[in-house]
C-alpha cells in the first residue's frame, strides 16, 4: 500500500515531545539526554597519577579509587561522588554504559595492573601537572595508535599548580613532541602557550559530526576562563579537524576543541579546564562551575566526546586495539526504539508514525517520502575490531512510491561507508523507486575489509520534486566474530 504524502512536520505527538527535550538539553547543559540501551561497555580511565588535585585542582570523578563506585554504586547525582569531575563521571555512570575507573600510579600498556591501559577503550587526562615519563609517553602513544582514544585537556600557560616548573600546555606538548613513538607532529596540531582570560568560542557547522550533534546533545558554545586554544597543521595529519573556535579565529588557528586520529586511534583536545568543572569537589578547592553553565553546552561537548573516542557502538575489542574480536552486534539503538538517540539523523527520520509500519516494535527510521525536492541522512560510527574475520552489516528495507515509471530512478537512497573525516570508502548498495514492494525485505552487507577501521555508515535517501518516495527501514545489525 502506498504511504500517503507527508508534511515536513512529521513528527508524531510522541516524538516531537521528545525532540523538545532534546533542544533543552542542547540550550541547558545541566540536562543531559541519556543514550539507553547501548550495545556494548565503554571503558574509560581518567588519569590521577599526574598532580592532577594540586592547588585548587580537583579534576577526579570520585575520592574512590581506581573505582568511583566504592563511594556511591548506583550514583543519581553529581553530589554522589567526590570531585570536580564527578558530573561527567555520574552521566556516564548513568548510562549503563560505561566502565570508568582512575589511575593514581604510572601509565603503562601491556602490563599487569588493573589500570593497564591495554584494559581500555579511552584515557582522559584532564590538565596533567608534571611530565610523563619517557615510558609513559611510549604507553600512550601506543595505545592510540593501537586504537584507544585520547582525550587531552589543557589550561592557559603558567597555570603551574604544583610549582614543579611545567603546566599542562608544556606537558601535553611534550607527549607529543618527544616520545619514542611518533615525535613527527603526529596528531597535527600544537597548543598555544597562551592565557585567554575569557571567551564563549563557537561550534563550527557541521551537521553530521558526532562529536557536535552526538546523543548527548547538540553543542553550540564553549567557554573559556583562562585558557588556551590549538593551531592546526593538516599538512602533518589530514585527519585534525577544529570544532570550535576563539571568537574572530578559524581554520588552522584559534581552535578551541579540536579532533584528529593516530593509527587506529582517536584524539580530542579541549584549551580549558573550567568548561569540564562542576563546581563542587574536595573541601578547600576553589572551583568553577563551567559544566552547568548556561551560556555554553560544555556537558554535551564533553560527553559527546567521549562517546566518540570510546567508539560508542563498538565492542570494547581488547583495549586499544589489541586484535582481538569477542561475538557481538555493534550497532547501538539498532530497532530504533530508544527514539533520537545514538544514530544521527535528519529530523523526523527516527519516528514512530502510523503512517507507516515498523517491521518490529514501534519505531523505525523514514527517509524521504514527501513529494517535494528533499534529502534525508541516517547514521552511526561504529568500530570493527581488527581481530574480526566476520562483519555482517543487516537491515530491514522497506520502499513504496506513487512513481509510476518502470524504468528511471526518479528518488534513491545510497548506503555507504565513510572514514572519520567523511570521506565515503564505498558504496554498498543504491535503491530506488524501482525497487518498491510490500513488506520488508532484508539487505545484506560484508564488512569484514573495515576490520581495524572507526567507520560511519550512512544512509541518504534523495527525493525529486514531486511524487513521493519512502524509504523505511527497520531492525539494522553488525554482527562480528
């Protein structure tokens, strides 16, 4: 049966309900929209072992540790754990998705300890106050480039909280500049030695960044308050890539949040500690309450990232891509039914409409079918593990039209495979209103070439000007082993 032509307001009561939560969680960074259901755990270390409570620095998730979990198990609220990083840690917590834990002694990689790196999806570390050593330098890079991901936060230069000599721009600095890696700029950027006293830098428009538009929430601003910004170099590294910028700066310099890739790794740098801060923490510290600000959207940014450098909807594939598979679907939200989270998609497309029907369940993902000129997206980055000989890429589609042409392609839909700066890899199939038919019909797809790759893959269903097209699809999978 054909659907009937929709208006571009297609949301139902339901869904547009829930898209104003979502916008107030985009303008309110205290509201966090809560991805449910994720496939996989993501393991995440936050560095302590490098002065990072010295002076009025307080950037710990919980006074617990390696496990924040010995001071509350099941936190519901930032005040559950102790620190002035415990409203980052609380919302991953939250999750269910998530496995978080700090380090207070030497990094390493390959080793024994429970906070070996090779036991992680993610390192952060939030404004280190003394030098890595040499073997520490070797460990982190390493385990980037073997496929962990890297999240970085400075502060402004001379922000030397232990009077050792060195701050977090020198130190990050040196990580990459003098280690036994890779020393040729291997991320592509360089921090400034500089002290921004204030600044709201502005997120740069890109709709399909997951770090940008991520189920957390959209970001719009940052802040700085006292700190320092990156200048790129993609002649060193393509990949680098600013995401938000100091006001009046673009491009290759003035970059306050930035992304790259090393290796099989991810990287994410931020120019300040403040916006990470919650404002509460240990007696005695001084505190800036940036994550609750609401002149930025400094939480979702935060979150975001950290989703993104964890693979979120990735298995946890051994710890920085040690090259082992473990059995598992990788795609998050793959029935839909957790609504607008972990895909990103063209507004309206995830929908529960009685217009159409889902395959299962009561959600599914509608591109397309409005009989005007439109271009619907649909997408999720996903990490295939290096050790997986099998990547089984499945979905349900379903298309009906009021075309009546036997033989052109008036309205299609591609599905295709990106790498992280959005370059399509390849194309994996292209339907058109020529492929219309009751009921769904599975499509199936290998991956197994994108083993040891962080992929996006995409969905674009392109409509002409009259005579609708719709492409519905419904229970996706990526099975590896």
């Amino acid at each position: 049966m054909l659907a009937l032509t929709r208006s571009r307001r297609r949301l139902t009561t339901a869904l547009a309900a829930f898209g104003l939560l979502t916008a107030a969680a985009a303008a309110q960074a205290t509201v966090i929209a809560t991805p449910a259901h994720a496939a996989t755990t993501h393991r995440v270390l936050f560095d302590d072992g490098h002065a990072e409570e010295a002076g009025n620095a307080d950037w710990i998730i919980s006074t617990s540790k390696p496990d924040p979990l010995g001071e509350d198990s099941s936190p519901s609220s930032e005040t559950d754990w102790t620190g002035a990083l415990s409203s980052w840690g609380v919302a991953l917590q939250k999750t269910g998705s998530y496995s978080l834990k700090s380090a207070t002694s030497a990094l390493t990689y390959g080793g024994s300890s429970a906070t070996d790196l090779s036991n992680f999806d993610t390192l952060v570390l939030p404004e280190p106050n003394t030098l890595f050593t040499t073997a520490e330098k070797t460990a982190i890079m390493t385990f980037v480039k073997n496929g962990g991901g890297l999240f970085m936060i400075s502060d402004h230069t001379g922000a030397d909280r232990n009077n050792d000599g060195e701050d977090a721009v020198e130190i990050l600095n040196d990580l990459m500049t003098n280690n036994s890696v890779d020393s040729t700029d291997p991320f592509g950027f360089s921090i400034d030695s500089l002290n921004i006293s204030s600044d709201h830098p502005a997120a740069i428009s890109d709709s399909s960044d997951p770090v940008l538009h991520g189920s957390f929430g959209t970001v719009t601003k940052s802040l700085i308050a006292n700190g320092t910004t990156a200048t790129l170099k993609p002649s060193d590294n393509s990949s680098v890539k600013g995401l938000l910028y100091r006001t009046g700066y673009s491009g290759n310099t003035g970059a306050f949040f930035l992304t790259s890739t090393f290796g099989s790794g991810r990287v994410a740098f931020w120019g300040d500690s403040s916006p990470i801060d919650d404002g509460t923490g240990q007696s005695g510290n001084t505190l800036y309450d940036g994550w609750n600000d609401s002149s930025a959207t400094n939480a979702p940014l935060a979150l975001n990232a950290t989703a993104w450098l964890a693979g979120a909807g990735s298995s946890g594939g051994g710890g920085g891509g040690s090259g082992t598979c473990t059995a598992a679907q990788l795609l998050g939200n793959n029935g839909f039914e957790s609504g607008n989270t972990t895909w990103s998609a063209s507004s309206g497309v995830i929908t529960n409409s009685s217009s159409e029907s889902a395959r299962t369940g009561s959600y599914y993902a509608w591109l397309d079918g409005y009989g005007t000129a439109t271009t619907d997206t649909l997408s999720q980055s996903v990490t295939i593990p290096s050790g997986c000989t099998t990547a089984a890429l499945s979905f349900y589609l379903h298309v009906d039209t009021a075309e009546t042409s036997t033989s052109t392609a008036y309205d299609t839909l591609k599905v295709q495979v990106l790498n992280s700066s959005g370059t399509v890899l390849g194309t994996l199939a292209t339907y058109s209103n020529l492929n219309a038919a009751s009921g769904y019909t599975q499509r199936s797809f290998s991956l197994a070439s994108y083993a040891g790759q962080t992929v996006t893959l995409k969905f674009t269903g392109t409509e002409g000007s009259t005579l609708q097209t719709s492409f519905v699809i419904d229970d996706t999978a990526l099975n590896v082993n």
